[in-house]
C-alpha cells in the first residue's frame, strides 16, 4: 500500500565515534549541503509550483524525515508538509502514503477521520477494495456519527461484516488464479498484506492487531518485498512490545537484514537489543550462535559445525 514511502523511510545510517571524530569536516560540508538542498528545493517550489519542483520537494521532505526516523513530532509535521504539496500537485501514489503516515502516527488527531475517509477513496480507485472496506468499516465503527462514517456506509460493500473472515478470504486467494512458481499469486499477496496493514492501521488498539502485522509480514518475507517487510517488523516492535511474537519479530529482523541485505553491522544491532530485552528468551541461543558467526559464510559455519561435531564424537 505505501511500498515506496516505506523503502524510503527504511534509509539506514550508520556512523561510529572514530569515523564521525575522522571526518568532522566532511560531516559537517555534507550536512551543510543537504540543508542546502532542502531550502533550495522548499525555494524553487514556493516560486514555481509544477510537477516538477513538486516532486523534487517532496524528495526533500522524504530525506529529511529518514534522516530522524524516531522523531514522531518532525516526521508527522513533514508528512502534514508533504501530503499537501502531493495533493495539490496530483501526484496520487505520494499522497497515499503519506495519509498512511499520518494515520499511523498521528492516530488521535481530529483529522483521522477525513484522513482514512480519503485513503480509503484511493484505494478504492486504484482496485484496492479489499483495503478501501476494512477502512469503511472502522469509519463506521470507530467514528460513529460523524459525516465521514455515513459516507463510509454508503460505499462499504454489504458483504462486509466480520472483518477477520473478511481478511481471511482476502488471503485465500494467495494460492489461486495466476500463481508463479512458488504456487504464489504475487497480486494477491500484496493486496492480502495491504488488507492486513490496514486493518492495524485503523483498529490500532485491537487485540488482534499485531497479529494481523505478523501475518503480512511472513507472506511480505515469501514474495521478498522486503522494505515492507521490514517496516512491518519496527511497526510491530515499536507499536506492540508486549505482543507475544515480537521477539520472533527482532530475530527475523535481525535475519533479513544479514542474510538479504548484507547489513552485519545493523543486525548485529538488532541482535544485541533482542538479547538486552529478552535476555531468558528461548531464541536466545539461536541470536548467541547469529552473533558469534556473523559475517562468516555459509561455507565457514558448516566446517566450524562439523569440527565441532567431529571433536564430540571423539570425546
């Protein structure tokens, strides 16, 4: 639903002491140009409003955003910044994601409402119905009475009632029409993750909630859409840390991130957390072997195993 916004809020940095002490004078030059970039791009669209500076500014917004990715009140004034610049400007796919944005982080805000009222719009326009319902349905249970829920009423489809069968007949279209070679249906994963997204989007506080994360999250894992994926493992360890999963959630995090993206010096990070939080977890020795032979191949570790395995036996 927002794979772009979310692969670019996904933007990893990682700098230590020494490197950051080396390079102060560097640092500081590259600083000074992103900010200069940032104004320029703020100044040339304030001048000349186009597609063109549009998208330019919202790239500009985008960057600042990953930069401070823990900065709940920065990211939620530049995505305000960046869905009206995408909204006045048309540009469609931008503005869905930052409405997603702003609902998931700003969920308390009077404009909620209006907000979800037009995401599930667009979803709607772009043959996302599975998502536009789930969406309609928490307007008319969770905003009772206001315009947008009577609005939300009358395009909801009827057949809509419980929303967890709703979701659970959304995925058993998975296995079923146009399959690849996995026997996946790649259309239909998506708009089963997206179905499930939504759903913790707008019924944040349910129970069932980060379990709903999860599901998208292990089919996000099985057709490799992995800067979802990984935005769904931090929506779930920042939003549910007492979801019973969410060790499994820094594990697999930590996983992907080694194994897929190449990345040892941020899942040795995950790792690590997971051990500080979940020193007595059962996963916790699976994260000891992870960490003891990060970096290695799978060419080493299977050699060290059998050295190990061959000096048991002996004894």
């Amino acid at each position: 639903m927002t794979y772009q916004t979310m692969k670019q809020f996904l933007f990893i940095l990682s700098l230590t002491f020494i490197y950051a002490c080396a390079n102060s004078g560097t640092s500081s030059s590259t600083a000074t140009q992103e900010t200069d970039g940032f104004v320029e791009a703020e100044k040339n669209y304030a001048a000349k409003q186009d597609i063109n500076t549009a998208t330019k500014y919202i790239e500009q917004l985008v960057d600042k955003m990953s930069k401070a990715p823990k900065d709940k009140k920065q990211i939620i004034e530049l995505s305000e910044k960046a869905y009206l610049v995408a909204k006045d400007n048309k540009i469609a796919s931008r503005q869905r994601g930052f409405l997603f944005t702003l609902i998931k982080e700003d969920y308390n805000n009077g404009a909620t409402a209006q907000r979800m009222l037009e995401l599930a719009n667009q979803m709607q326009a772009i043959k996302r119905p599975g998502t536009a319902n789930i969406i309609y349905k928490s307007l008319m249970e969770n905003f009772n009475g206001s315009e947008e829920s009577l609005v939300a009423k009358s395009k909801i489809d009827p057949a809509v009632t419980n929303l967890q069968n709703y979701i659970i007949n959304i995925g058993e279209q998975i296995t079923k029409g146009e399959v690849d070679k996995f026997g996946i249906n790649r259309n239909a994963a998506l708009k089963y993750v997206d179905a499930c997204e939504a759903y913790a989007l707008v019924y944040p506080n349910a129970p069932d909630a980060p379990n709903q994360l999860y599901k998208a999250a292990e089919i996000a894992k099985t057709i490799q859409t992995l800067p979802k994926l990984l935005s769904i493992y931090d929506w779930v360890i920042e939003r549910y840390p007492d979801f019973e999963k969410t060790p499994t959630m820094y594990f697999l995090k930590g996983f992907v991130l080694e194994n897929d993206l190449k990345n040892d010096a941020e899942a040795k990070k995950v790792y690590e957390e997971f051990i500080a939080k979940f020193p007595n977890h059962e996963l916790r020795d699976d994260i000891d072997f992870l960490l003891e032979h990060l970096g290695k191949s799978d060419e080493e570790i299977r050699k060290i195993i059998e050295s190990k395995s061959g000096k048991n036996q002996a004894q």
